[in-house]
C-alpha cells in the first residue's frame, strides 16, 4: 500500500507502539466516563467536545513523548478515541444488558453483551463505508463534529477565530447554567434550515400540548406513530437512492464514498445482523417460546431494526446534533408487542435494536471533525487515511470499552445502578399494547409518510419533526426559531462574512453548552 501524503505530509497512524499504553488510558477514561454519567444522572453528554479539551489540554503539556499531539490530525484521533468508548460502553452495551437484567434474565447478559458488541462494530462500520456518501455527505452539518473540530483549530491557530469562539462557549455555559438549551442556538446556525423548522415545530408541539389541545400527544402514540411513517418513508428513499447508484456533486466536492460502496456497507450489515440476531435467538433460549415461522419473522424483524434505527438516527444526527436512539428504540419495541413476540424475545430485541444507531452517529460527528481538520477533502488520499485511522481509533475505543463493561457491569447492577431508559423499556414491555394503541399508530404513520414523502430525501423534516415530538423539551424549540431567526437577520445585513462569524460562534455554543453539562454532570457524581 502506498503511503497518503500531501502538503501536510503523511497522515500520523493511530497505532504506534510508543503510544499504546496512553491509548489504553485515553479509551479507559471515555468508557468511565460514559458509565457513570448514564448510570447516575442518566445521560451521555456530547463526548466528542470533551475529548477536544482532553487533547487540546494534552497538546501543551510540555514533555516530549507528547509533542506529537501538537497536530490537529493527532488530537483528532485523541478525541476519536474518547467520544467513540464513551458512547459505546454506555449506550451500546450498558444499556442492552440492563434490559434482560431488569426483566429477570441474568443468564442472557453475557450473550446479550456480546450480541451488542457485534451490533456496535457492525454499525460503526456501516458508517465508515457510508460517510461522505450521497446520502450521509461530508458537507452536511453533523453540528457536533463540526463544532469540535472548530474547537481544535481555534485553540491552535489563536487569533479573530479563537476570539469569536471563546465567547459562543461562555454564552453557551452561561445560558446553559440558567436552564436554557444555548446549543440550539449554534445547531440552528450551522445545521439544515428545514429540517431545524421541522424539529422545532416538533418540539413545541410536543411542549404545549396540553395547552393547545388539552391532552399529552404522547399519550395517544401520535410522535411514536409520525415516527415510523416517516422512518419507513425514509428508508425507502435512502434504498432508491442506493439502487439508481447516481454520484453526486455538491459544487466542487464529489463524494468519497459511491455508491456501490454504500449498498455494499447496508447488505453486509444487514447480514451480520441477520446472523447476530439468529444467534441471539438460538443462545439466549427465546426460541423455545415461538414457533418457526415466528422465530423466522423475530430474525428478520430485528435485522430490519437495528439497520433502520441506525439509519434513522443517523439522519437526525447528520441534520440536527440530535439522534432519537431512545425513540426509534420504543417504536420498534412497540411494533414488536403488536406483532404478537413474547415478552423476553420483545426484551432481546430492544436491546439489540438500541446497540445500534448512537455508534453510527457519534462516529460520525468524529469523522466529520476529521473531515474538517483534514481540509475538507482537499486530498483524497489523505482524507481517505486519515478516517482510516480514525476507524482505527473508534474500533480500539470499542475494544477496550467492551473488556471494561464485561468486568463492571455486575458491580452497577448490584447497586441498583441501570441507565434509567432501560426502565422505561422494561417498564413498557410490562404493560404490553392493545389494538387501539395499533389503530393510533397506523393513523399517524399515515400523516408521518405524508410530510416525509412531501419534504423529500434533502430535507427529512418527516423525521426531524417526528424526534421533535418525542422529546419533552420546549425550549429547545423556542431556542432553534431564535437561532434561526438571528440567522435569517445575520445573513441579510451582513452577508456570508456574517454567516462564517455565526458558524464558529454557534460552534462555541454547542461546546460551552456540552462542557458545561459534562462538568456539572461530574461534580453531582463527587457529591454523592
């Protein structure tokens, strides 16, 4: 294989010997880091911003086995391995083994944490043969790794730059501290304007509903039902785009990945899940509880969930920082106690389902950051090696996690200590469904598909708006038609040097308001 090099040189490896033991530490403290924080307060913050301000930190300490993390390509790969053990350890695998925990089930926890390491490799890989694709480009927002990546050239470069994103990380922290979601305010200045529209319509709806229609649209599955229309709307364009196998330019960028690479990625996944799901099936004992044809069905069923969630929120990831993991997660276990699968195959299959999707996006946001850092495509080759690399990080990230969650896990679940949606789950296989909950859900897949098919495979805002409904949070809405409002002013007085000011200040938004969540996070877990 020949070497990558450009004007930059060559690209720096990930695996370097002198360098393995720091590795090892780096992916340690990301995996702990996401336990904790999704076991005690019950979420996993943005990570790829704080493994920015590890390797920034790291980068200007003076010893000379550390100053190859000088480079941006280097701290790249610090923050890679961080955000990629940190989400995998916590969502990919904690969480699916808390699932057969909580329902009683200590003999499928081993299996369940090995059918869930599969999924997490599987789906991380899916995205690095679909990333810079038609469908998942380079040069869609992906708002988190574009705000880290900003992050790291600001702290090395200094200058007008640096100045502009100091101050969006204090407006970020301080907005933030006063409860009020600051980073809606740089997702809306860097992210898709419709698809923001769609999502902040969702949200407020969702927030006011009560008011405005005198119930909990929630109540009645009308999100979770907008949800499933627009997923499968969504897959069905996202599959005829993969079989019309069109490239596509976006100016002057043509994307790295084609598309025959992409539907290699998906029919490969969609194997691997298929074997993984019939092993789970085969190892865990649910088969016992179901006939053939039925088993054959939960097989296919849960394949076709675990490809779909990831797809689904890979494209709310790539549009609006945000993945609906949780929802897409509750949808599928829905339509499985529809379909009629017993309660402990219902449990296996939510759990499988929810191993994919937060690796897919969390992956992405890191090449995105690397994409950016890298020169946005300037060099194919050395694009092409540097997320290489990456790759490299994230699977050794995921290695280490795994080891990490196979040696702990007992000790939390003996204290009691699950990630709270796990709960929810287990609490919602337990009251099971009936047919009116079916008809709801039938009806407002209807209207989902309707505004999906309508917004078309650009926009999504089918999909944006149904994750706007699935989460409780008002603000967020009030704060993306802010943003989008001062967009709209900054755009029209100032032009695109205005826009570019807004880029890097919603990008220091987006990290005051992660850094400050991740360390007020933190102290709350020393205080206990």
């Amino acid at each position: 294989m020949t070497s990558k090099v450009n004007s930059k040189g060559l690209h720096p490896k990930f695996f370097v010997t002198s360098q393995l033991i720091f590795n090892v530490l780096i992916a340690c403290l990301g995996a702990i880091i996401g336990l904790e924080l999704v076991t005690r307060i019950g979420i996993t913050p943005n990570t790829s911003i704080i493994g920015a301000l590890v390797a920034i930190i790291i980068s200007y300490i003076p010893f000379k086995c550390l100053s190859r993390f000088k480079r941006l390509e280097n701290q790249t790969l610090v923050q890679t391995t961080i955000s990629g053990a940190s989400f995998s350890a916590a969502n990919g695998l904690l969480l699916p083994i808390a699932i057969p925990f909580l329902m009683g089930q200590q003999d499928m926890l081993i299996p369940m944490l090995v059918g869930a390491s599969l999924a997490v490799i599987t789906d991380a890989s899916i995205l690095y043969f679909s990333f810079d694709s038609k469908l998942f480009s380079a040069r869609n927002a992906w708002p988190p790794g574009f705000a880290t990546a900003e992050a790291l050239k600001a702290a090395a470069g200094k200058g007008k730059s640096a100045v502009l994103l100091v101050f969006g990380m204090i407006g970020g922290a301080v907005g933030k501290s006063f409860g009020i979601p600051t980073e809606m305010l740089g997702i809306a200045w860097i992210s898709n304007i419709f698809a923001l529209s769609a999502l902040g319509i969702g949200l407020l709806l969702r927030g006011y509903s009560d008011s405005l229609f005198g119930v909990d649209i929630n109540s009645l599955y009308i999100p979770h039902g907008i949800m499933i229309g627009a997923g499968l709307v969504a897959l069905c364009q996202i599959i005829k785009l993969v079989k019309n196998g069109s490239s596509s330019e976006d100016g002057d960028h043509r994307p790295t990945r084609s598309a025959l690479q992409m539907k290699k990625a998906l029919g490969t996944g969609f194997t691997v899940y298929l074997t993984v799901a019939l092993s789970l099936a085969l190892v865990t004992g649910i088969y016992t509880d179901m006939s053939i044809g039925m088993l054959i069905l939960w097989v296919v069923f849960a394949a076709f969930a675990a490809i779909a969630s990831e797809m689904i929120v890979g494209i709310a990831a790539m549009h609006s920082g945000w993945f609906p993991a949780f929802a897409t997660g509750l949808i599928f276990l829905v339509l499985g106690m529809l379909i009629g699968f017993p309660n402990e195959a219902i449990g296996v299959l939510v759990a499988f389902t929810v191993a994919t999707g937060p690796a897919f996006a969390d992956m992405a946001y890191d090449l995105k950051a690397g994409w950016v850092i890298r020169g946005e495509s300037e060099s194919k080759e050395y694009e092409l090696e540097g997320r290489k690399q990456q790759y490299f990080a994230e699977l050794f990230s995921f290695g280490v996690a795994i080891l990490i969650v196979a040696f702990v896990h007992q000790f939390y679940f003996d204290q009691n200590l699950v990630p709270p949606v796990a709960r929810v789950y287990v609490a919602t296989i337990e009251a099971g469904a009936d047919a009116n909950i079916a008809k709801m859900l039938a009806l407002w897949a209807l209207v989902g598909a309707a505004i999906q098919l309508l917004g078309g495979i650009s926009r999504q805002i089918g999909v944006l708006l149904a994750t706007g409904l699935l989460i409780l949070s008002p603000k967020a809405g009030i704060m993306i038609f802010v943003g989008l409002s001062i967009r709209f002013i900054v755009g029209r007085i100032l032009g695109e040097d205005g826009k570019k000011h807004l880029y890097v200040l919603g990008a220091g938004a987006i990290s005051g308001s992660a850094l400050y969540s991740f360390f007020t996070s933190t102290l709350k877990l020393g205080s206990k």
